[in-house]
C-alpha cells in the first residue's frame, strides 16, 4: 500500500453488556490492567488453569526470535485435561457433546463416555505402531469421532493433520505426504444436504500416491459399500474392542499437537505448526474469558467444521478442556429445511452460539421469519469469527437471533494465533457493531504504516501484532524460512535482517483501522484493498455500507482494472428476498445503490458498477473468492449491467471455481 488505508466508515452505534452478565462475568476489567502490569505473570496465572504433570522452568524462551517457547521444561497431557480430570473430579456423568446428525439421529456423549472412547482409540493407534510424534492424518464428517481421533493422537502425543472432508483426493494427497503421515482416519462417508456422501473414496486415491501411510482406520457412518485393501480396519472392530483404559503420559509444553494447513488464495498450503502447553492456555483462557462460558449451566454451540482451527480449538481444546457441554452438528444449515440451526438451539436449549458471518447473512438472505419461528430464549451470548462482520449483519443477528439483549463477541483470529486475539469481553467492552474492539489480555496488537510506525485514532493500515502470545504457531512444517518470509519480515527486526536490535512484529496480512476512541475495525485481507485514484479503500467498507442498505443481504467488492482510476470499485450483491430486482426495478435497485454507498462512504467509493447476483463464489470456510470475482469483473465487457443479473456470470464464477478445485479451499 502506497498509503495508508481511508477511513470511511463511521459507525456510532454502541451496546453495553447486560448487567447480569456484567455482574457474574468471568472476567472483568481487572484482566486489562492485571496483563499490562505483567504480562509474562499474566499468561503464567492462565497456565495454571490446566492440570501439569511438571510445573515449567521459564514462562517465555524469546532468545531466538520469531521461535518461541512457552512454558519451558513444563510437561502435560492435552487429553488428560481434556477429560480425566474432570472424570477424575466426579463429573464423569456430565453430557460433553450432544451430536446432532442431519438426517436427525442423535447422540449423548457423557465426559466418561468420551475419556473411554479416546483410550480405546489410543490403545488402537499405538497398536497400529502410531508414536509420540508420528503424523495422523484426519479426514472426517462432523462426527464424534473427530473429536476423539484428535484427543487420541493428543493422547498418545502423536501430531495430527486434520483435512477438511471436502477437500479433493489431490489435496488431501498433498497434505498427507507434506506431513508424512502414518495412519490416515477416515469414514466410509457423512450426510449432506439430505444425502450420503463418500469419504472413502477420496482416500483411496490419496492413500495410492502416499507411501508413508501404512494403515487407514475407517469409521461406519453411513453403512455404504466401500472399497477395502490391506490397509485398511474398521474402527468399530479395531478401535471398539480396544481397552477402555490408558494411562496418558505427559508430553513437553513445546511437543508438536498438530498441523493444520492453510492456503491463503494461492500459495502452496501451509502446514501451520501448533505445540502443547501454550496452545491449551490460551485455548483454554478465552472459551472462559470471551464466552464466559459456565461449565455447570451453559450449553455451547459453534457451528463451525472441525476441519478448521475454529473446530480445533472451539470445539474439542478450548470447551472440552474447560469441561463444557456443547452441540455437535453434522450437516448444513439448509437440511430439511432453513431453520434447522434454530430448531437445534430451540431443542438442546443452547445458550452461547459462535458461528460464522457468512451463515449471518444467509441467514439475512432467507429473512427473519425463519429464526421467529423457533424459541431461542436459552440464548445468552452471540459470537462471531471468519471475516468481518457488516455493522448491519451485526445488527440483525442481534435483532433476529439475540432478541435485540444479547451482547455479540466479534472474535478476531488466525489459524496461525491459534486462539481469539482480539474481541470484546462480554462482560466489560461496549461493543460496536462491526469491530473486534479491543485485543484481550495479554495481547499486544497494533495498527501500523508502511514504516511499522503506530497509526493515530483515526487512522489505517496493517494489524500487526508486537509480542509473542502462548498460542502462536511455531513455523510452518518443514520450512522455518518460509515461516520467518511470511510473518515477520514485514516489519520491525525481521524486516531488517534482525540485527537491528528492533522488535519482531508478527504481520497478519489484514488491513484494519483504529477508530477515534482507538477501537480495532478488520478490513480484510490487505491483498484485498483497492486503489482507487490513488486512495486506498477497503473492500469491507465498500461492501458493509451495500449491506446497510435493506434491500441487501450480502456483497462482495472488488477493485478491477480502470484506465483513468487505475483500479475501479466493482460490486456484486445479493438483494434480500423481499426485494423487487425485476427489470426495470433492478436497474432502479443498482442505481440506488451506487448513490447509497457514495452517501454513507463520500464519492470516491462509488462504485463504477454493481451487479445483482443470487449467490457468491466461497471458499469452503466461507470467505468470499475475491480473486474469481476480480477476474469476472476484469475479463468480461460487462456492458449494460442488468444483462449480468441472469446466471452467466455465475456460470463463469463456477467455471473457475472446478477449475481451481485442487488445492484450493
Ligand atoms: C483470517 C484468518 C480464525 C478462525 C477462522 C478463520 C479473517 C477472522 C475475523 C474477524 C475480521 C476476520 C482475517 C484473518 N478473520 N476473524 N472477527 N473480523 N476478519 O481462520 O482461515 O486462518 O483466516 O480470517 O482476514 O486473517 P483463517
């Protein structure tokens, strides 16, 4: 960026927390002020919130930066805190998982149930000749046993590569031999939108290019015929009639817990490398701290795939190790009908729900009828993590879903922090629809320039965070260069060759800007940003002042090409089901618009064109793929734009999407 990022939102709306919440909070204010006085003692206290088998030596090893180590020489099992002690403590009849299939079968998995079920596994691995620090690749449906395949290989100390179940055969292959892994778990197949769908098949044509895999474990799911080789054992006679008990031996706090990769838009994915005791506070800290979650009353839902780090960490390590019940749920949102996400929150009487914008907006999509129809008056606290999330998303997701009373965390985080870095306290922060607030305790993230110098209130640039936290990745599997080359040599020490005597700054890839009360607002990803006659714009804020008007549910903006602006705002909207787009009342709608977003951002962010589109090409977390877009808006003469609201720009979106279907996610 030539210059820093415009600020052009200006969004004034403010929401206390609800003073009962505010009065039993987990954590309150004093959090801020305990952390800034000593961060290191800080992150220590949050430590001792987990069971260690030996207490560490030194809190922080920063003596050989950007590699760092937490609690050195302390040691620990993932699994024992996950489940023996709170088996252990007597509350081994407590419901940990209420697993919800989509064709609607259910099951009730108790914490005792789920400590047997993960020695059995353990006991299954280690016959299966699995060891402390051999590779374990996942590749599962939402089913239970992904939480207790993770927890077993956690168990045995053996580090785990869990792969998306909708990522191809090449992916999946890449993965596996990236990680060099030994056993691969899998399914015959899950249930989605109403189907079964195969797994096994996938793997079969990984497994045949893997040579490091010597054995695949495949659980029954859905009871279709499968292909079998040598390799091959079905959970239910290996891992079913295996011991149910286990002694879990305490690892290092710096032992390897698992790999979780990560492509980004392009690059070769990223085996991104999270260790043990570091990983488990912070983990462990924020479910506590940002949910304020109670074990003893609570029932927690986040609906995302355990395929991605929110699955790892705010399904199985973070609630699990603080002893929770939670919901489990296999398929979409969609089957058997648009309100099967409230009809489960309604029926397990969830009262903390963490999902992701996008389902927000398809759900703003299908209209609030949907969501009234059901009682969601368990409900106590509304979360949010992925993207940003419009200030109007926001705001309907606290009409529509938290009753217009419920304080909503807007969770910022990376696969690479491990853990929520910056987002509200539910109990303390005055919460502004649209941004993550403030960074949580012991955190310490800013708001840069080009030159890494702090931007003032009011102004934008790049987020970066400038102290090492308990939860960060270690490096990229197998490529410490291409770990120090992506994250710390933006800014600060790295950037200087490290002999500066400078600070490492950690540089996340996200634009973002401090508002005047120094509140921290995510404009995307900073590849994402347009320049638009030489003014940096955010396509975020392009595309939240389209969904603050009531006849959008959802858009993406993209800058392409323009030979007088250099790059040229081009959007693509979703209207909201009420709205008349036909004909001569779409062009009315796009015209309205434009006008719309040059009233709420000023003229520059204009848009030269806008496009009335029913769907948005999404990676499979659900982040929009600006990228297709942006050739769709460049390659194209797009002409009179009402001819582009019929499906043959989809047709091209979805074109190149199965063209780059390999590896991308
Ligand atoms: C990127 C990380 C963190 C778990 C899921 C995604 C974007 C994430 C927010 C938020 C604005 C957000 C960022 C970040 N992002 N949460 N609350 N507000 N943007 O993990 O796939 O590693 O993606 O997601 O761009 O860098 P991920």
């Amino acid at each position: 960026m030539s210059e820093a990022l415009a600020n052009l939102l200006n969004e004034t709306r403010q929401f206390p927390p609800p003073a009962e919440l505010a009065a039993n909070a987990n954590v309150t204010a004093d959090a801020y002020d305990e952390a800034a006085a000593d961060r290191l003692a800080f992150w220590e206290r949050q430590a001792g919130r987990l069971a260690w088998a030996k207490q560490w030596e030194q809190v922080l090893d920063w003596s050989k930066p950007p590699f760092a180590k937490w609690f050195v020489g302390g040691q620990l099992n993932v699994a024992y805190n996950c489940l023996d002690r709170h088996v252990e403590a007597g509350r081994g009849d407590k419901v940990a998982i209420h697993w919800e299939g989509e064709p609607g079968d259910t099951r009730t998995i108790t914490y005792a149930e789920l400590h047997r079920l993960t020695c059995q596994a353990a006991n299954a691995l280690t016959a299966l000749g699995v060891k402390a620090g051999d590779r374990v690749a996942i590749y599962l449906p939402m089913v239970p046993e992904a939480a207790v395949a993770m927890l077993a290989c956690a168990r045995i100390g053996a580090t785990h590569s869990v792969v998306f179940g909708g990522f191809s055969a090449d992916a999946l292959t890449n993965r596996i031999q990236d990680a060099t892994a030994k056993v691969v778990i899998t399914a015959d197949g899950g249930y989605r939108r109403g189907k079964p769908s195969a797994l096994k098949p996938t793997v079969d044509e990984a497994v045949a290019n893997c040579p490091s895999v010597e054995h695949v474990l495949v659980v029954r799911r859905t009871g279709e015929e499968v292909a079998w080789s040598a390799k091959d054992h079905w959970w239910h006679e290996t891992v079913e009639t295996a011991s149910t008990e286990h002694a879990a031996q305490p690892f290092d706090a710096e032992h390897p817990l698992f790999i979780l990769y990560t492509s980004g838009t392009t690059a070769r994915p990223k085996g991104i490398l999270h260790t043990t005791g570091g990983y488990l506070t912070q983990t462990s800290y924020t479910t506590h701290a940002v949910f304020d979650l109670k074990p003893e009353t609570d029932v927690y839902w986040c609906t995302a795939d355990i395929g991605w780090v929110t699955g790892h960490s705010y399904i199985v390590y973070g609630p699990l190790s603080n002893g929770a019940t939670q919901v489990m749920y296999e398929g979409t949102p969609d089957t058997p009908h648009k309100g099967r996400f409230w009809e489960i929150v309604d029926k397990y009487q969830v009262t903390i729900l963490y999902t992701a914008p996008t389902l927000i907006r398809t759900m703003m999509k299908w209209g609030e009828d949907i969501p009234a129809g059901f009682d969601l008056s368990s409900l106590r606290l509304l979360g949010s993590v992925g993207e940003p999330i419009n200030p109007e998303a926001w705001i309907w997701y606290r009409q529509h879903v938290g009753g217009g009373r419920l304080p909503i965390v807007d969770t910022w985080w990376q696969t690479e922090t491990g853990a929520v870095m910056i987002s509200p306290l539910p109990g303390v922060t005055e919460a502004k629809p649209g941004s993550a607030m403030t960074p949580l305790p012991g955190v310490v993230a800013d708001v840069v320039d080009d030159q890494g110098q702090s931007v003032p209130n009011g102004g934008g640039g790049y987020l970066v965070l400038r102290e090492p936290w308990p939860s960060m990745l270690r490096t990229i599997w197998g490529d410490d260069n291409r770990f120090i080359e992506t994250y710390w040599s933006r800014f600060g020490a790295g950037a200087s060759g490290g002999g500066s005597g400078a600070d490492w700054i950690y540089f996340a890839g996200d634009g973002a800007k401090k508002d005047d009360d120094g509140h921290i607002w995510l404009l995307g990803r900073v590849d994402d940003v347009m320049l638009v006659s030489g003014h940096n714009i955010s396509t975020t804020e392009v595309e939240s002042a389209l969904v603050s008007h009531p006849s959008v549910a959802e858009a993406a903006v993209v800058g392409a090409t323009d030979p007088t602006t250099g790059q040229a705002i081009v959007a693509f909207a979703i209207p909201r089901g009420s709205a008349d787009t036909a004909g001569a009342a779409g062009e009315q709608l796009i015209a309205d618009l434009r006008n719309h977003v040059a009233k709420t951002l000023g003229p520059i962010a204009k848009p030269r064109q806008i496009m009335l589109v029913p769907e948005l090409p999404k990676t499979r977390s659900g982040k929009i793929m600006r990228r297709l877009l942006r050739d769709v808006a460049e390659n194209r003469s797009l002409g009179d734009v009402t001819t582009l609201q019929d499906s043959s720009v989809m047709d091209l979106i979805a074109s190149g999407m199965s063209g780059g279907k390999s590896d991308e996610d």
